[in-house]
C-alpha cells in the first residue's frame, strides 16, 4: 500500500533548500470542473528517482492530476509541494508533457524549434533564441533519434516522432521531475523503445518520471511504481501490489474483466 | 502626370494611413489566426466604435489619447462580456463573440446618431468604412518636406497615431516573439514553465484593440478585420516558418495598402469610371484577392497542388478557421 505522508518540514532554515528525497509530495487534492468532482482527496508521494504510472479508466482524472500538480487547472483543496517546497514552475525543476492532441500540430514551427522551447525558462523574457540554445537543442534532438529531422515542421512528423520531439523539449528543459500524459499512446514500435529506453535512463540518472498511462498489460514491463485513480486514489505502491483483481475491479468497475492484469498481478 | 504638391497632400497621407493600418493589424493577425482567435480581431475592431463614442461624450474629443483609452476599456469589457455570456448562457464561444460584438456595435452607431459626435466628423458612414481621404496633409510643399521634423509634425493626426502604434506593434512582436510562440503552440507547456499564456494572450488582444483604434480613420470598423485576417492567412499558405509567415504577412499588407490606394486614386480615371472608388474598400478587397491566390496557387498548400498531389498530405483549411475560438 502507499506509504502513509509525511509531514513536510516547513523549518525557516529549510524552507530555501531543495529536498531531494520528495520530488512530489501530494495531500488531499480535489478538483472539479463545474459541480462534478474530477479528482477527490487524493494523497501521492513520488519515489526519490524512479518510474511511476498513473493508471485508471477513461475520466479517472489521470490527466487532471498532473495538470493540477503543476497548477494549470485550479485546485478545490489540497497542497502540492515539490522537493519540500511549494511547487515553482518557474524553477524549471519540473518539466512536463502535454497529451499529444493538445497541440495545433499544423503549427509552423520546426522539430527543432520545438525542442529549443524547453529552454525558453532559462533563456529568460524578451531574449531571443540564440544559435548556442538551437545547437542545444540539436542535441537533445539527436538523444532521440530525430537529428535529421530537425529542419522538418513538426506536422510532417509521425505521431511517434512527435512524441519523440516532446520528450526532447522535456529532455533539454533538464528537470528533475518529469510529468508525462500518455507518452507512450498511439505510437509505433521505434519510437517506443525510444521513449521507454529515455525514461529508464532518467530513472537510472536519479530523475523521477510521472507518466499517465492506459496500457495494463505494459504496465509492469516499464514502471516500477503505480498509481491507480478513478476520481480518489484506489491504490498506490510497487507495480505487482497495485494491479490485483480486487484493485482492478474498483478501478474500473467490477464488470471490468481480467485479461492480461491477472498475470502480473500478485494477489496479498 | 502626378503633380508632386498634390501627391504630399492628398495621396501620400492617405497611402500612408492605409498601408500602416493593413501592416499593424496584420502583423498582430499572425498570432491570433495561429491561437484560432481570428474573430476576437474582429470582436475588438467593432467595440471600439461604442469605446470611442463613450470617451468622445466624456471628453468631448477625438484626440489620440481619449480614442485610444476608451477603444481599449471597450475591448477589455467585450472579452470579459463574451467570457461572461459563454459560461452563463454556456454557448459555444464564436455564439458568444459574434452576439457581443454585434450588440456593442450596434450600441455604437445608436450613441453615435443620438449625440453630437457627427459634427466632428465622427459619423455612421465614416465608422463603417473609415475615410483615408479624409486624411489630408494640409501646406505640404514638396520633397524636403519628408526629411524635415519640423514639417513631419504636422503629418495629420490619424497618420501619426498609426505610425505610432505600428513602431509599437513591431517593438511588441520582436521583445515577444518567442513568449508569443509559446503561448501560441502549446499555452499548457508555457504555463509549465511558469510563462503565463493567458496574459499573452490578453497582451495580444490589447495590442490588438490599440492597432484597431489606430485604424478606425483609415479603414472603419468593418473593413479592420480584413486588415487582421487577409494578410496573415494569405502568408500562412505559403510558408511553414512562423518568422518567414510575419515576413510575408507584412509584405501582402504593405501591397495590399498600396495597391488598394493605387486602384481607388488612379483606376476610376483610367477606366472611366462614373463613381470614385473608397481607398479603404479597394485595400481590403486587394487584401482578399491576395488571399484568393494564395488559397488557389500556394505552390504547396494551394488548392491546385493539393489536388495536383492527390488527398495525400492534405491539411486543414488554414483560411478557414476564423470562427474557431478555443
């Protein structure tokens, strides 16, 4: 089960100093839009470095979740601290990824360009983009694979590349928590080992990665962790912990059948 | 053959107006045709005029500063008003642009007939289609008139005010370039990086409001949004570089200004026409036709290549997209 919260230190000599044992610490979140409750007191801490899924059905507020972390939709009630501070979005420490259909892919603006907008935080207001931050995010481009493809505009990209192209802006933004919204939907088989072989390489570098995800069956292959929301938190802890029948039926309801689940799941 | 005393006074002035007005709405209409917020353009080009009478019977002028407070104040109230009727009637937003806009508008011309706004120019006629030919550049002798500040100053007011607000425009566009970008392209990722999108996109609007104030004389309330519009989407067909697309909007504008005030000037007398022709129509229909090319002949986007190439690649219609609020 989660371990249970921890009270944050809020000592005058601590207050400026990051901690780095607790990325993310989430207590009592609610959110609703309009009267209907999307998320409802839920509790979260992140691992120090590591894999952690958010899963749930359809409207669960998976996406909300991590919208409601960064403050992008508006809270009802609750308290988001990020390395035992009130979460600043300018700091830069923690990137974030968009659902790939909430962008205007038609947009006319290049891969690369697209990448360089991660660095856009430290390049500051009213400067502009400078070849050394475009070499940068050239860089980041080539991490994931799409060096040649730079120069492209990004609607010309396949769903995959895109994805691909996201995770390079969230890669040169170089955060230390990266929340993801469904990085691995709807994309083929490359950019998938692309995606994945990243996200275990920012485990491996310390870095803690947050990623929305519907696939159940793949869950245990690529996360350590796992979340499973449908409005409150059902259950959170160690991926094999999490996704037991009796957790899966609450989830999705108890008609929900158990297909692949039922092998990774390790009942008590 | 052009008398050049003729040229200073009467066309120069109202090129000029003209040409300034296309150039900042356009430039400013790159970036609301890319955030889908064509129609705020057009909400805000028709809420000055209600802005504009209210200060004109508060202060009892036309002045820049009057025009300018009271057309912001109004564009301000229209998007609170448009946010407002969304969510109470909870109507789709284009609904709720397109009733405000009306409404305020019509408020406009019923102050504007009730009060004594005509006598000073301020009428019905000149507020639905402005009137470059009013803009007159009374005692300009000749060439080194333009070189002169002294003489400059005495440029007429509209044109000043506009020259004005189009340094300010470009100023806007270059320190805000990449923040515009951001906010445009994925305003949630802005957010996350602590770039608030939403007060871009107010900074837009106001921008927006001021290039519509400033271009009332010129080209109206009506014909404002052609300015907006015509020469970003005419420039959105033909490049998918965004630094590429405000360069090529700011060229269509600038021929379309032009152009358009060429046709109106010279084409009644050359094609012995019984009628003149008003400066700000022939700019604006000069504007549409740039767009109707490009729509047409856009050598990758345009409707000949797209059907040369068969579906493949197809994308959405870019010129279209006006009443998509978001």
């Amino acid at each position: 089960m989660a371990p249970p919260l921890q009270p944050v230190e809020g000592g005058v000599g601590l207050r400026h100093r990051l901690d780095p044992e607790r990325p993310l610490a989430v207590s009592g979140l609610s959110v609703a839009y309009h009267d209907r409750p999307v998320l409802w007191n839920v509790d979260f801490v992140a691992p120090r470095s590591g894999l952690v899924a958010i899963l749930g059905p359809n409207g669960a507020g998976k996406s909300t979740f991590l919208k409601a972390v960064l403050g992008l939709v508006p809270a009802l009630a609750g308290e988001i601290r990020s390395f035992g501070r009130p979460l600043d979005r300018r700091s830069g420490l923690v990137a974030y990824v968009p659902q790939r259909s909430s962008v205007d892919w038609e947009f006319p603006i290049t891969a690369l360009e697209v990448v360089a907008m991660g660095l856009y935080h430290r390049i500051g207001w009213f400067r502009p983009v400078r070849r050394r931050h475009l070499e940068a995010a050239r860089a980041q481009l080539d991490r994931v694979g799409l060096a040649d493809l730079a120069d492209r505009q990004i609607g010309q990209l396949s769903g995959g590349q895109q994805q691909r192209v996201f995770l390079a802006r969230a890669l040169a933004q170089d955060a230390r928590l990266y929340l993801l919204d469904e990085p691995l939907a709807g994309i083929d088989a490359a950019s998938e080992r692309v995606v994945i072989g990243l996200m275990r390489e920012l485990a491996a570098a310390g870095r803690t990665v947050i990623a929305v995800h519907h696939d159940l069956e793949s869950v245990a292959d690529v996360f350590d962790r796992a979340m499973l929301l449908n409005v409150r938190r059902i259950a959170e802890g160690p991926v094999a912990e999490v996704l037991t029948a009796g957790n899966l039926a609450r989830a999705y309801g108890s008609a929900f059948r158990l297909g692949g689940p039922v092998a990774v799941a390790s009942p008590g | 053959m052009i008398d050049l005393r003729d040229f200073l006074e009467i066309d120069l002035p109202a090129l000029a107006t003209g040409t300034l007005a296309a150039l900042a709405c356009g430039l400013l209409g790159n970036f609301l045709l890319l955030q889908r917020r064509s129609l705020l353009g057009d909400a805000v080009s028709h809420v000055v005029l209600p802005g504009i009478v209210i200060a004109f019977l508060l202060t009892g002028s036309v002045g820049t500063w009057p025009m300018m407070l009271g057309g912001g104040a109004a564009a301000v109230a229209s998007v609170l008003l448009i946010d407002l009727v969304q969510r109470a009637a909870r109507i789709e937003p284009g609904a709720a642009m397109g009733m405000v806009l009306t409404t305020l508008f019509a408020l406009g011309v019923v102050l504007l007939e009730q009060s004594g706004a005509r006598a000073v120019h301020l009428d019905v006629q000149h507020a639905l289609m402005g009137s470059l030919e009013g803009i007159v550049w009374l005692g300009a002798r000749d060439a080194s008139d333009l070189l002169d500040p002294a003489r400059l100053a005495t440029l007429p007011e509209p044109l000043l005010r506009l020259a004005f607000v189009t340094v300010g425009v470009l100023l806007f566009l270059l320190l805000l370039r990449k923040e515009l970008a951001i906010a445009s392209f994925d305003p949630d990722h802005a957010r996350s990086l602590g770039i608030p999108a939403r007060g871009i996109g107010q900074l837009l609007l106001l921008a927006s409001a001021a290039a519509a104030v400033a271009s009332f004389d010129a080209v109206g309330a009506i014909l404002t949004i052609a300015m907006f519009v015509c020469p970003p989407a005419t420039a959105r067909m033909l490049t998918d570089r965004l630094s590429m697309q405000i360069g090529l909007s700011a060229l269509a504008a600038v021929l379309a200004g032009v152009l358009g005030y060429g046709l109106a000037a010279w084409a009644p007398l050359a094609l012995g026409l019984e009628r003149g022709l008003g400066a700000a129509g022939t700019i604006a229909v000069v504007a549409g036709g740039f767009l109707a090319l490009s729509i047409l002949f856009a050598p990758r986007y345009g409707a000949l290549a797209r059907a040369r190439a068969g579906s493949s690649g197809a994308r959405g219609d870019v010129g279209g997209e006006a009443g998509a609020g978001r």
